[in-house]
C-alpha cells in the first residue's frame, strides 16, 4: 500500500443552482447542499482507498453564506487525514456569481469516511502527504478534529443508551 499525495484525492464538482433547488427564500436547500457535500466526499474517499466506503459521521456543516440562483456551487473534496481504515475528508463549498464572477466561501465541511472490503468489513488505507499550505494545516489540526470526533461518539452512544425506543405514541 503506497502513501499518496492529498492532491491526488481531490474532487470537484459544480452545479447551477436552479429555482426548483431552492428554498421559500431563494437559496440553494441546506439538505440539497449536504446530499452534495456526502456524495463528492465520498469519491475522495473512494479515489483515496480504491474500495468501498460508508460515511462514518459527518463531523460539521458550516453554513457561511447562502447561495442563490444567480451563482453556481462549486465543491472541492480531498482527504485531509487518514486512520487505519478511516479517512476524514475535507469539503469546501464556493458559490460563484455568474454574472459577476464573484466567488465566497459558502460552506465547509468534515466528513469521516470508513473504507470496506466486500463483506462490509473496515480494511486499512494508506496515508496521505499534504504540500500546499492548506493541505498542511488541514493535517496538522486533523488529530484535535479526530479527539473530538471520539468525544462526540461516546457522548452519542450514551444518549442513544438513555433515549426512549419505543412507538412514540407509548410512554
């Protein structure tokens, strides 16, 4: 298994941002952006691992700046850190005016990812090596993100022990 550089997990991808992809107030739905956020992450992930993948979490979706008819989004994926089999994906979201070419950050996103083998099985992945200054900051600060990532799982797994099971009508 070869290290490969996080340039070489990179996915973008574009879409005009139509009136039937918007909410009551004109601006790109928050679910059609994160259906796209999980979809181009899971292609880094995938083009990283060359297996199968599951989305183990979506660790955050920060909503910076709406998006509205007259722009397009634009995403960029790639893999920012990598575990034994997890790897987490870094997705950075632009909307551009098309008229006047004006480009925000939109969004930002991290997404864990967990690479399997036929039987659904985690199986290892190789590590990644960042050169631009933005890859190198995403991996230097990976390991507080994957420290919370634990954090926010233990505390998940004890509300899901507390949380009431039954038919909501039943006490």
């Amino acid at each position: 298994m070869k290290d490969s550089y996080i340039r070489e997990t990179l996915a973008v991808k574009v879409s005009h941002v139509f009136p039937p992809d918007t909410n009551n107030h004109g601006t790109l739905f928050g679910g059609k952006l994160m259906s796209y956020i999980d979809d181009i992450a899971s292609i880094s992930a995938m083009r990283h691992s060359r297996s199968p993948v599951v989305t183990a979490s979506t660790d955050s979706v920060d909503f910076l700046a709406p998006i509205g008819t007259e722009e397009s989004v634009c995403l960029e994926s790639f893999v920012t850190w990598t575990g034994t089999s997890s790897m987490e994906i870094f997705v950075k979201v632009l909307a551009e005016n098309l008229i006047t070419g004006e480009r925000t950050i939109a969004a930002t996103a991290f997404l864990t990812f967990v690479a399997i083998d036929d039987n659904g099985k985690p199986v290892p992945v190789p590590k990644v090596i960042p050169q631009s200054e933005e890859e190198k900051y995403l991996h230097e600060t990976a390991q507080n993100r994957v420290a919370e990532r634990k954090n926010r799982k233990k505390a998940s797994k004890e509300l899901a022990g507390f949380i009431h099971k039954g038919k909501p009508w039943e006490s």
